[in-house]
C-alpha cells in the first residue's frame, strides 16, 4: 500500500491556499465578481419585474376574468 507523504501533501496545500488567495485579491477578477454581484442583482430586479408583468396580464386576458365584473 503507498503512503501519503506528509510533508509534500502540507506544502502543496500551503501553495493551492496562496495561489487561491492571489487569485482572490486579483484587481482584475476582483472588478468582474462586482460586475457579476450587480448583473445579478439586476438580473433578479428584472425577473421580478417580468412575473409580475406576466401575472398583470395574465389577469388581463383570462376568460375567467373577464367579463365577471361587466355581466358580459
């Protein structure tokens, strides 16, 4: 059966944690995770816009709506 190697299995994890930490404080992936918090966050403002526009008209043109109120 092989052996895990301690020391190398330490320090490779040490560097995977450094380089992942670099990445993270990348100015360059930095600016596109805001980009992509406010893209979502737009994205979900719109979404909402959009369902209640579809339940609005929803309520416009069902036939069981219509024609409840003006006895057509």
């Amino acid at each position: 059966m092989a052996r895990l190697n301690l020391a190398h299995l330490t320090i490779t994890a040490a560097q995977n944690i450094q380089t992942a930490d670099e990445v993270r404080r990348d100015p360059a992936v930095v600016k596109a995770a805001k980009q992509f918090a406010e893209d979502s966050a737009q994205a979900l403002r719109s979404g909402g816009e959009l369902v209640r526009e579809a339940r609005a008209s929803w309520r416009r043109h069902s036939p069981l709506t219509k024609g409840t109120a003006t006895g057509e």
